[in-house]
C-alpha cells in the first residue's frame, strides 16, 4: 500500500520546529541581541557625558514599548534606592491633548531627546519631532538618534552632528528591547543593561541547548496552534501594577507577530489581552470565569516584591468584621489575591487553561528572561501557524491612504 | 397544521427587546440617574467647603473606572483654563510599590480621602484605608465615604462623624458613574456634573423615545448577540489618549456585565478590547487586518480637539521628503490617521464589521452621553443574549477562598 500526502501544509513534529527555529536563528536579528558586548555602548555613553535630568523618547510602537516595559517595572525600586539617573518620558500619540500635556511635566532645557524609528520615516514621530524642534533648540547637545543606518534620519543626524546609534536591519521593531532601543535609553536612567541581557541569555541557552525550557515552550506553543478556533483570545493576568508596561508591550509582540495571513491563504490570528491584578478581579475576571469558553490565561506572580508595608493593625468602628487582614503584608496579600482567584479557577473552572509564570524579583535580570521568553514563544507559535512572524504588512494600506490624503491636503 | 413550540428560548422581536428593557428600567437603578437633581448634592458639597488641593480615591472596579474615565477625558482643558479646582488620585492596587508610588505624589496633608465601597467590605479598599489612616489622621475635615447606606463602612462613617453619601442599592458598580461615586469627587474636582447628566439625558430621551438612537442602538445590539460566535471580540478604537479612561471603563462594563450562563446554561460572552490610536496603529491594527475574523471594530474620533498645535513647517536636512506634514495641526493629522484607517479596513476588508462614533467636543455633555450609550447598548445586548447584565456571581468563588486563606493565615 502507498500513500501519497499532496498536502500543502502537514503536521510539524517538536522536532521539525526546533530546526526550523535553529534555522531562523542565522537570519533572524533578535536570538542574537543577548549575546552582544555591551561595552561599546556604555563608553560611548559614558563620554557622551548628558547632564540632564529627563529623557524624552520620540517614537512610537516597538520604539518605545518594550523601554517602557522595563522602565515600569523597575523605576519605583530605582527611585527607592537613589540609582534613577534620569527620569524618561514618552512621546507617541498625535493627540495634540496629551503631547501638550506631556511637554507641561518635562522641564525641556533639562532634557534629553531620543528620536527612536526603525524606517527613520514613522509619521507621529517625525511630526512630533518636528514640533519640539520649533519649541526648544536640538543640538548634539540635547539630542540622540536611533535609526537604521541607511535611514534619512540617519541622514539628518549625519548632516548635523547628531550622535546615532544603529538598529540592525534584520531586528523587527516588536523584537528591538534588547537593542540599542531599549538598551540606550535604559542605560542612560541608571538600569543595569548586563543583567537583563543576562536574564535573557539565561531563557535562550535553555532553550537552544534543549534543557528545560525546551519541552516546556513547544508544548505551550503547541498547545495555543492547536486549539487556535477555541481558545483564540491569550490573556495574561499580572499580579502587579509594574507589569502593566509588560502587557502592553505583549500584546503588541502578540497581536503584531501572530495576526497573519498563513501560507494556505487564510487569516490566522491569536488575540493578547492585558489584565492586571487585583484590579481586573473587578472588571474582566467575571468574563473569563462565567463567559464563553474562549480564552487561555496565563497568570503571572512577582514571589519577593521585597517591600514590608502591612496593613495597618488597627480596629475600625463598625468595620471589626475585617480585622482579619490587620497585620498582613500587602506584598503577602497581592499573591493571595493571586492564590485564590488561581485556585478558584484551577477547581472549579477545568475547561479554562491557565498557567503561571513567577517572578523571582523585581530586577532587571528577571525581566531581562520574561521579555525573552515571550519572544520565543511567539516564534514557536509562529511556526506552528505557518506564518511570517516578522512582517506587518496589513498596516500598509492605511498609511498609503494617508499619505494619499496628506499630498491631497498641502 | 399545528406547530407547537417547546424551545426554551424563542426568537426576541425589537419590539419585544423594547419591552423588556421598559420592564427592567423600573427596577434597575442606573436608568434614573440622569434625570437625579444635583442640587443636594452640590449644596451639601459646598457647605462642606473642603479646601485641600487633592483628592485621594480609594475604590477599584466600579467604584473608580468611571470617575477616572471622565477626569481622563477632561483633565487637560480644565488644567488649560484653570478650572480645575482639585487634582484626581486614584488607589486601587494591592501592588505596595504602586502603593508607595501613588502615596509619593501626594501631599497627605493637602488631601481630601473618598472611600468609595459600595458592599463596604471591599478589601482592597479596606486595606489600603486602614494602611492609609495609619500614617495620617483621618477625621471629617479630610475623610468622605460613598457607599450603600446599611453597609459596614457606612456604620464607620456614622460612628466617626464623617459624611457619607449613598450609593443606591439597584445600581451596580459599573453603571454608577452617574450616582454620587463620580458626581461627588467630579464636582469637587470643578467638573460641570450637569452637564455630564444633561448628556445622558439626551441619549435616553433618543432610545426610549424612539428617536433616532432607538433604530441603531437596537440594530447593532442585534448584530452583536447574532454574529457572537463568529465576532466574539468587539474592539473600541479610540482616537485620542485622553479615551484611555474610557477604554477601561468600556472593559468593565462589558466584560462583566456579558460574561455570564445564560438561561439556557451556556456560558455566553462577548469580550472588550481597548485600543487607542495612533498608537495601536503600531501594535494592533496588524491583527485587525490580517488576523482571524473574529473582531468587530468601533473607532472613536473626537471631531474638534479645540487645540492649534501644528507641525513646524521647518525642512530638516535629510528629511525634506517629509515636508509634506509641514504646518499640519496635529488635531487634523490624528483624525486623518483615523479615516485612513478606517477606509483602508472599509475599502479592502469587508468582511470586518466596523462602525463609527464620533464626539463633537471634549466636553462633560459629550462624554455624558457616550457613557450612557454604551450602558445602555449593554443592556440591550445582554437581553437578547438572555442574561442578567447586573450580576457577578463569577468572582465570588475567589473571594470566598481569598477569605479562608487569610483567616487560614491569621
């Protein structure tokens, strides 16, 4: 007997996935940003030598939300421990509002301006720049570039003595963190770049030397390929407001990375949502625990927040009943909440997938291998559905549009 | 021939929808807050004469995602006017560092507190209140609460002589906006609260007058409940940063008030996305236009910022290809970001259900009526799907845990 398989696509062993990821890894630009000298960068910095106080990222997308990502996570530690250098602030939206907003909190002769685009043409950030320009003088003194080098941003810096620094050509704006886009500015506020390239290093060697991370993440990536017309919406659900910038910076790895068009033609797509902990117990919680069965969610713990502060031991008059919580840390009640809502789902809810990642601490070293590990897995789950994990290309049509409408207009 | 129906559930007409929600009105308290006279409240207020600059929220869900929703929308112009009479602050998390965060940003002693509770045994409320009396003196001069009036934290109130205002027992959290939980701190903060009902007012007179909202509020409540299980996602794409409010309170209102077993006991639910332009633009939209066909998308778009920034009209070297944004107002580019989006999913994706809001003004009026819109859009929806839209037995399974854990533990 013969069979012949004139499939276009057939089922991918964990194998055949690992060789093609391994593949991948010569021409894909961000498996290697862990593994870069970052000493280049600091003496450069170190004799760039900028006094100011803030920093003010123009860009918008990959150019600022995984900075953000991190800067959320660590400033009130750094801010704690005196070692903020230097306070960022972003520009991305072209709601005239919030840039004007955004300018009222920055003390512009005291800042420090870091245009942040890949194509070096990015619309808001340009235009935005461009309005700065006119409000405060930009010079080698108060201005930084980060561009690919053949960009005409690069072009404007060159022709006036802006100091640049490169994003590689094969590193996509979602995966760019760990580049000079994330690691210049974060370098310059007093974060510690080592240690989350370190962490980072940490996820990719388990991984590619098939240690425990290898089964862990192609099982969870198989998982989310194969159920993909159930579960078609991803939530992670962070116990702590330092996670929020994370979120955000998920759902765009996520959303961006995995929304495609597969090679079979059709329109593949797992939907990220960012919930944080406890406040979503009040908001989005109800859905996942009574509504459609729709959603896998990934709940995410910080173990050690390293802070004592305790509900205060006191007895409020005709709120006696609640004693029970005097005394508690609220670090110990944060993960409680986590515990319960974890457990309530884990018992009683046994057709919602979940999991949960812990995190050691709030430091660099441990978001450095959560960013990381979020890019893997959206890799693998690339792989499974067949797509281009790397592209964008359905956000073109409306910037041919409106480009269309700006010609028209001037 | 006879035919006789044994369905659990037969098919809703309009007119039967219509009905329904005529019946429930009567009961379900939210409806009747537009048409409350706010001068007791204003009077009471003003006799009060609290003369700190802040105030300090402490509430979650419900209790804060409204009155944040609008203070977000409006904050800048009445900053720009110097209207604002008293800056916002909100305490909802657990997180102590976003705790200590938020504590570092205030004044205590310049600080009005709202406990805001509608059970009155919230614990994070609970927590962080007894946290916060524990390092500043809490008495009538400093001290409002807004709960249920048989509740514990009422009974506290009582017995410490703090003013407490009520939150009427028929209306939920997330439909309480237009009670005393955001009339109160928004009139203190300098908000026109009337205006913000009289726009409430104007969408309920439309709907159940059976004006022109009556037809589309109807039509795309019907849409949703129909196309459920093929557009399980209903997106909100919100063209300004000041809707990122909005966008949260949307989550709550939705996600909680649709996720839920139906009659039938099948878990239904439609799930709220947020997303704000032009940002998500750049992390978003890709998953819009190339992803699964399982979103319907709802873009936002303020029609007047009232604001005159303009892009400089200055070439810079190397960027002169880009002179075409030159002199722009940025209120003219955001919008064309929007309607180039929008004609680029309208034009070549057809088989995305889009629609399209737009605000005239930043406004307490206009930000009035979106808000009861959506509420009462909600309602609609979660009668055709056959639920009640005003419970959340859903968390209770990890409350109840939360509660022996921590008696466990003390």
């Amino acid at each position: 007997m013969k069979n012949n398989l004139y499939y276009p696509f057939v089922s991918l062993s964990d194998e055949d996935i690992f060789t093609e990821i391994k593949k991948e890894r010569e021409d894909i630009g961000y498996y290697s940003l862990p593994y870069v000298d970052t000493s280049v960068i600091k003496s450069r910095l170190d004799n760039l030598d900028f006094k100011q106080k803030q920093i003010a990222i123009i860009g918008i997308g990959g150019s600022t939300l995984g900075t953000y990502a991190i800067y959320n996570f660590l400033k009130y530690n750094k801010q704690r421990n005196k070692t903020l250098k230097k306070e960022l602030f972003f520009f991305e939206s072209t709601d005239p509002i919030n840039l004007n907003g955004t300018i009222a909190q920055l003390n512009l002769e005291d800042t420090l301006f870091i245009v942040i685009s890949k194509s070096g043409t990015t619309i808001e950030t340009i235009s935005i720049f461009k309005y700065l320009s006119s409000i405060v003088k930009m010079n080698s003194q108060n201005l930084l570039v980060i561009t690919e080098d053949d960009s005409k941003l690069n072009s404007f810096a060159a022709a006036n003595g802006i100091s640049t620094f490169e994003i590689p050509k094969n590193v996509g704006g979602r995966f760019s963190v760990l580049s000079n886009v994330g690691l210049v500015p974060l370098y310059l506020a007093g974060f510690d770049i080592d240690e989350l390239l370190k962490g980072a290093r940490k996820i990719s060697t388990s991984f590619f030397e098939q240690n425990e991370l290898y089964n862990q993440l192609l099982k969870k990536a198989r998982t989310y390929y194969e159920y993909k017309d159930v579960y078609n919406i991803n939530a992670i659900f962070s116990y702590s407001q330092l996670l929020e910038g994370f979120n955000k910076w998920y759902i765009q790895l996520w959303g961006e990375s995995l929304g495609k068009i597969d090679a079979n033609n059709t329109n593949q797509g797992l939907t990220p949502i960012g919930l944080l902990g406890p406040v979503d117990q009040h908001s989005f919680l109800q859905l996942i625990v009574e509504g459609k069965r729709d959603k896998t969610v990934t709940f995410i713990k910080i173990k050690d927040f390293k802070d004592d502060t305790k509900i205060a031991p006191i007895t409020l008059e005709g709120l006696e009943d609640l004693d029970y919580i005097n005394g508690l840390n609220f670090k110990e009640l944060i993960n409680l909440q986590a515990d319960a809502t974890i457990a309530s789902v884990k018992e009683y809810k046994k057709d919602i997938p979940i999991d949960l990642i812990e995190i050691e601490e709030i430091s660099e070293f441990e978001i450095g291998k959560l960013l990381f590990y979020y890019e893997l897995l959206t890799s693998i789950v690339g792989k499974f559905l067949r797509i281009n994990t790397y592209d964008q290309p359905g956000v073109e049509g409306g910037k041919i549009i409106l480009k269309e409408m700006l010609k028209k207009k001037n």
